[in-house]
C-alpha cells in the first residue's frame, strides 16, 4: 500500500523526467519483490546442520497446473543464498544512486 502511493507521488513530481521515473519505478519493484520474499516468507534454517539448505515458504498467489497455489517453498543452497545477498546489495547500490539523482534534480 505505502510502495503504491510512492509510485503515485513519484508519476507526478518525476512525470517531466521519463528516464528517472523509469528508474525509479524499476528500483521499487525489485525492493517489492524482495521485500515480499524477506518480510513474508517464512523462513526455515536447521542451524544444526552446515550442509543442509535454507527453505523459505513464500505465500502468494499464483497459477499452477491449473489451480490457483498460494504457498510456494523455494529451497536455497549456499550459492543461492550467496546470489540473494549480492542482488540485496546491487539494490542497495540502485537505491544509492537513484537519491543521488533525485538530490541532483
């Protein structure tokens, strides 16, 4: 709710600047989607085993085999986990720049 009233305050004040809100636009959606898989996820870690993977129940809506499913469960290995972090970073860096922009405007 909050992310959409963003994007709406962004069209209007950026609306003279296709390629920043573009930008931005991109940016808040990659922060949704992981905030969706950080926040909402049910995150499951056996701390007792080092080799075992992280699984993680993601609980949205989608069609599958015909049926609506509304829990998925992404199992993430340590390379796996190793590529979330560097995307959360490349966020980071996407969120640094785009303020950076913004403060320039």
């Amino acid at each position: 709710m909050l992310l959409r009233k963003i994007k709406h305050i962004a069209r209007y004040r950026l609306g003279d600047d296709e390629p920043l809100l573009s930008e931005f636009e991109q940016t808040v959606k990659r922060i949704d989607a992981m905030r969706d898989l950080l926040v909402h996820g049910y995150w499951e870690v056996d701390e007792s085993c080092d080799t075992c993977p992280v699984r993680v129940r993601d609980f949205k809506m989608k069609r599958e085999g015909g049926q609506w499913q509304d829990l998925t469960e992404t199992t993430f290995t340590e390379r796996k986990l190793t590529h979330l972090v560097e995307r959360l970073r490349e966020i980071g860096a996407d969120v640094d720049r785009l303020i950076g922009r913004l403060h320039g405007r």
